[in-house]
C-alpha cells in the first residue's frame, strides 16, 4: 500500500491539539495556582558578628526557631550523605523521580497500605511549604507544586528551602537551629554520627526527638548509618565507629551576645533577608559582658554597667554592652540607648570651640573662683576653688567654674546648635525650657549614652563626625562619607592631647610611665546626686564609653565617674589591646599675648555656625538642580539675642519654640547673615553641596 501524507496529517491532529491544550492547562493551573512560599519567608532574623560568627536569633511567630539554612556554611558531607539516603537522583530529575515513586507504589501494593512515599527532596519541600494530609490526592498535588519549585528555583535554592523547613522535633525547623540546639554548634562541620541523627529526625520529629525520646533518636540515627553502609557510602568501620557516638539529650540554648544591640538590628533584618551582618565583633563582645557583670556586682545589687565601643576610622560599633544581664534589675533596658545626664564628659567640646574661636587657649588664665552668671552660681565637685588656672589645667581636672565662664562667652544657645547641627540632641530637663543655660557644662540637660560616644569619636577623628554604624554595610558606606565638621582639626587635637593628660584611676600608672598598656586621652563625669557615673575616652583608633549607675536613676553614694567607671575604662581599652600613644605636645606651650586671660566679648555678633569660607554638606537628592533636604542645617551665633537670620538676604523664619532651621534649595555659594539686637551684622559666605542621606 502506497504511503500518503496526507491521510496521516488527520490522524495527527487530534493528538496535537491534545497536547497543547494540557500545556495551556498545566501553565494556566500553574500561574492559577502557584505554591505558596509564606512559611520560607518567614523566617527568624539572626544577626551575625563581623566576621560571620553567631550572636543572637529572633523566634517567628509562634515560638518556632526557623533559621535560614546557609548551604556554604553546611558540612558538605551532611549533604551528600542526606541526598544518598532520601533522594539519590536529586540533581537529575524535574521534582519527581519516576523509579523511586514506581518502586513505593509496589511496596505499598505488596503491604496493603502505604509504607514508602517515594517522595523527592522537591515533593517533601512542597509537603512542608503547605502540610496535607498524607494520602494519594496529597501525593499528587505534591507532584504538581515540585514541578512548579523546579521550574521556579535551581536546585541549590530547593535544596536549601528543604534545610530550612525540615522539622527536627519541638519547635526547631531547619538544620541550623537543630545543630545549634542538639549540638551546640553551626552545622558547618559534623559528625558522622550528628549528620545520621540530622537526617533521620525530619521523617518523625516528636517521635525521635532526642530530649525526650533518646533511645529512638539512637535506633533511628543507627538505621540511617546502616542504610549508609548498604549504599556503600560509609565503610563497616566508620559506621561502628559512629555507633559509639554518645546520643545527645537535652538542648542547647541559643547563643544570645549583645543581647539588645543585637535584638534590635535582627528585629530590622526580618523578612527575605533575615540575616543582618552587625559591625560587632563577638569575643570582644563576650569578654566585656562579663567585665560589665563583674563590675556591677561589685557595686552593688541594683547598679548597672553600659559599654561602648567605637573603632573610629569607620564609627563601626564593635561592642555595645547594653546592661550588666539580664537577671540583674533593669537588666532588659539598652542603657547605651538611654538618654541620661552626660555629667561633666561635654566640657572637653566647650574647650575645643573656645580653641576654634579664638577665645582661649591651652595656657589662658582662668579663674577658678566664687562666680555668679546672672542666677546661675556653680561650684566645684569637691566645694574647693584653686584660683588662677590654665584652661589645660581646668579641663585635666575637671574644674567647673572655669568651664561655665568659657561657656557663657561661647553662648550656651550656641553650644547647643553646634552639637545638634552634627545630629546631637540635648534633652530639657523640665518641658517648656526654650532657651539652654550654662548648666549643659555640668551635665544639665540629658543626651543619649550612644551619642556622647560619637561625640569622642569625633574627637578622635579631629573633629569630623560621622552617623555610627551598626551593620558592616554602614561601615563600609562611612568610609566614603566626607562627614561633617564638629570642630576643627587643630582645636580637637589640642583637646585629645590635653585629654592625654588626665590622671589616671587608682592602681594604673601615671601617663608618662605608661609605656606598653592603653593611655586613653579620656574625661569623666559624674551626674546630680550620684545618679550617672561616665568615662569615655580615645585611645589606638578606638572611642569608648563605660556608664555605671542604677537604670531606674536612683542615687548610688559617692559613686562618682573616676571612682566607678574609669577603672572599667581602662579595662576595655585592655581587652580590646588599643596601642599606647605618645603624648603629643601642646602648640603653642604659651598662649599668645591676646590669650593669656580670658577677656570680655567684642561687640556685636559673631556666627560660629556656618563658619566662613567653609563647604557645608546637606543631607539630600538633587533633582534637576533643585536639593530636597531630608535634614536642615541649624546655624548658631554668639550675641546679644534676640538673632534675626538671613540667607542671601532673606530671612529664615524660626519656629514656634524659637528654634531656627535653614533648608537650603539648590547647592552652590551663600551668604548667610545674623544681626543681634543691637542691629549690628555678621556675615558669612559659604557654599553647599548634597551629599546621600545617612540611615538613621
């Protein structure tokens, strides 16, 4: 017989069109239906140290510890070993492996029931996305959801949505939160024994788990290990070697350093991306929490201890100690994160704008005596008056009149516009109080711990401040920043090298004998009543600060800053092994002839911020030459109020408590004027350029 296409075309028709249409079903049903990927995305946020190391995890909802797995941080072997044992054909097959599934539908005919699912690691990855009950409609909607992970996913994401969502017994999901409580460990190196054990619970988590149920655990973690032997993927001997492994039964507790600093950045890590590279450094971290205990249980039992330290080059927070445990009274509260009085710890920024404006020098002449301004009358800390100081020699020894006449020529209004033109805020003590008075020397407005450590950063920085950073993105992104001007560089270097010379706690070596350990250019404080004791200091590219006190403010007597927290000071510069630093010298030695005392102001005004002639960075976008500000600049004056400022002549409107904020519209040169109230004029011309939103 003849052969005739065109009779066959017919025949093939039906067939064809068949085919396409189960296509359009299977895309329709799949765009229809796709799996639902909310329990992978629910994961819990952990935050890393800096190198990668374990610091503190958060449950999701429920209590159920579900970690990321991390297929780059897991013992290799584990995962050869566990795709040998559930699915030999992993890397091979779409979602479904036709021998396995063919080979469980005999063994469940032969026993009447079902005994073996076949299931692929992509079919139990698309179980445990959405649990059914296990029947045969179950088996081919996970069939169907498989093939849908393989086409969406690569094989190493299924993999690790697997490792992920695995149950392993209680309220563990996923390989990394099983080793880490069964073991106490990452999974990134385990036993033989450990990974029989890893891959035998997810098939009967309560059933097997070894806390409650160790004799089980240790059948079925023996059974995997035969099975290995069988596929010839363990030798007789590493199997009874593994045998002998001793079965674990109870928990580990989660690792848990920095307990609040590292809660707070995981919390801010939650979603797709749960896991947060923090700027912490882990030993270092763990050594200080147990300084910060030790310290305040020698001080008592309702005292709490705050440390924080700052590596300056890139304002990375390397360690930020918020309590002294959370056992102890308060122990659940980030006192680096507080807002308390920073006692006398912001008189070395007084001194370092008096040195900026000209207005002292190291040498000055200062009198150290009964001083009234306005009703405003301070006296010592220990109620004794020393006369004719240099201002070196006040700020070495913390004297608080001195400080107090070098604020009032500054203006306290002014002192307070420079700090919070860097993103420093000083809290009122008492709502209401527009105007700041000459009590912020003392310690009389509150600040947050954190802030007070950027402060000293900055000091170390000469004078550029920069945002701190928490995550090593930050860090990194700090390094390009051009930071903003506290103070100049000359006048913060006068201040760390007078710093330089404070004397040491009780039991440390004066300064100049000092040769291998940390000398710290440092300042404490101590706040009204005993309630806050500071020391913060720069010392081998480092700023740290260590409070003590109690965090519900009570008063602790006679626990004062050089007593209570210098000593612990000098402890953290040793554990964090900051290189000693040689005095530098004070340039001038003498104050010029117009510095060696303190002399009245000049009249009229006079802007300390901006400075003249400087560059002024705003945080902000420039759209087709137009700067949106996402913060303004605050300028200060020193004169007789009240100020009246302008920019480019006109005037900048303050707002309803007075305060006075300058948002700049396009970047380029102004000229920015103040007149008191005399009608007398100052100037200065700057130029402003945007630079990229810090993060908050």
């Amino acid at each position: 017989m003849r052969f005739c296409p065109d009779a066959l075309i017919p025949r093939l028709i039906k067939p064809l069109i068949g085919f396409v249409a189960f296509q359009v079903a299977v895309c329709v049903a799949d765009l229809a239906l796709p799996p639902d990927l909310t329990r992978a995305e629910a994961a819990s946020a952990v935050a890393l140290d800096h190198n990668g190391s374990w610091l503190r995890a958060l449950p999701v909802e429920g209590g159920t510890w579900r970690i990321r797995a991390d297929l780059d941080r897991t013992d290799p072997t584990f995962v050869k070993h566990l795709l040998k044992v559930e699915d030999e054909r992993f890397w091979w097959h779409q979602g479904v492996d036709a021998v396995a599934i063919a080979r469980a539908f005999g063994s469940n005919l032969s026993a009447g029931g079902i005994v073996s699912g076949g299931s692929t690691l992509s079919m139990q990855t698309a179980r445990l996305l959405e649990p059914k009950p296990r029947n045969y409609l179950s088996k081919l909607i996970e069939v169907f959801r498989a093939w849908q992970l393989e086409a969406r996913f690569s094989k190493r994401d299924i993999l690790s949505l697997y490792l992920t969502l695995a149950p392993y017994g209680g309220n563990l999901e996923g390989v990394r939160a099983a080793s880490l409580s069964y073991f106490g460990h990452e999974p990134e190196s385990l036993t033989l024994g450990e990974q029989a054990l890893l891959i035998a619970l997810p098939q009967a988590p309560e059933a097997r788990r070894p806390d409650r149920h160790p004799e089980r655990a240790l059948r079925a973690r023996n059974l995997v290990l035969d099975r290995m032997a069988a596929k010839d993927v363990l030798s007789a001997a590493q199997v009874a070697e593994a045998k002998t492994e001793p079965m674990v039964v109870k928990r580990f507790a989660f690792p848990a350093l920095g307990w609040h600093a590292a809660g707070r950045l995981a919390s801010e890590a939650r979603g797709l991306q749960a896991t947060v590279v923090t700027t912490l450094d882990a030993p270092l971290q763990a050594r200080l929490e147990a300084l910060a205990r030790q310290t305040a249980v020698a001080q008592g039992s309702n005292s709490s201890t705050a440390i924080l330290v700052i590596e300056i080059r890139s304002r990375a927070v390397r360690a930020s100690v918020g309590s002294a445990g959370l056992d102890r009274t308060g122990g659940w509260i980030d006192m680096v994160q507080a807002i308390r009085s920073p006692g006398s710890t912001l008189k070395p920024f007084i001194y370092g704008f008096g040195f900026e404006e000209g207005i002292i020098a190291p040498d000055t002449r200062l009198m150290d005596a009964p001083t009234r301004f306005g009703d405003y009358q301070p006296e010592n800390f220990d109620k004794v008056f020393h006369g004719e100081v240099s201002a070196k020699e006040a700020l070495t020894h913390s004297l608080n009149v001195p400080a107090v006449a070098v604020l009032n020529r500054i203006g306290a209004g002014a002192f307070e516009s420079r700090l919070q033109g860097v993103g420093v805020h000083l809290i009122r003590p008492k709502t209401g109080l527009r105007d700041a008075g000459l009590a912020l020397a003392l310690g009389g407005a509150g600040i947050k711990l954190q802030d007070v450590g950027a402060l000293y950063a900055a000091l170390g920085d000469k004078g550029l401040m920069r945002p701190l950073a928490w995550t090593e993105a930050d860090a990194r992104a700090n390094l390009s920043r051009p930071g903003q001007r506290l103070m100049a560089a000359d006048a913060a270097s006068r201040v760390i090298s007078i710093l330089r010379e404070t004397p040491p706690p009780a039991g440390r070596l004066p300064a100049h004998l000092m040769k291998t350990a940390s000398r710290p250019a440092y300042k404490t404080g101590t706040s009204y009543g005993f309630r806050d004791a500071l020391a913060v200091g720069v010392a081998g590219g480092y700023a740290v600060l260590v409070w003590t006190g109690r965090p519900d403010g009570g008063s602790r007597a006679d626990q004062t800053g050089r007593e209570a927290s210098a000593p612990l000071l000098f402890d953290v510069f040793d554990q964090i092994n900051a290189p000693s630093q040689a005095p530098q010298s004070l340039t001038p030695s003498a104050a010029p002839e117009a510095l060696k005392a303190l002399k009245p102001a000049v009249r009229g005004p006079s802007i300390l911020f901006p400075p003249d002639q400087a560059t002024v960075y705003v945080e902000g976008q420039v759209t087709e030459g137009t700067l949106s500000a996402t913060r303004g600049l605050k300028p200060s004056a020193r004169g007789k109020g009240p100020l009246s400022w302008y920019v480019n002549g006109q005037p900048i409107v303050a707002d309803t408590e007075g305060h006075v904020e300058w948002r700049p519209d396009a970047e380029g040169f102004y000229e920015v004027s103040v007149v008191d109230a005399d009608g007398i004029t100052s100037r200065s011309r700057v130029r402003v350029k945007a630079i990229a939103q810090t993060r908050p």
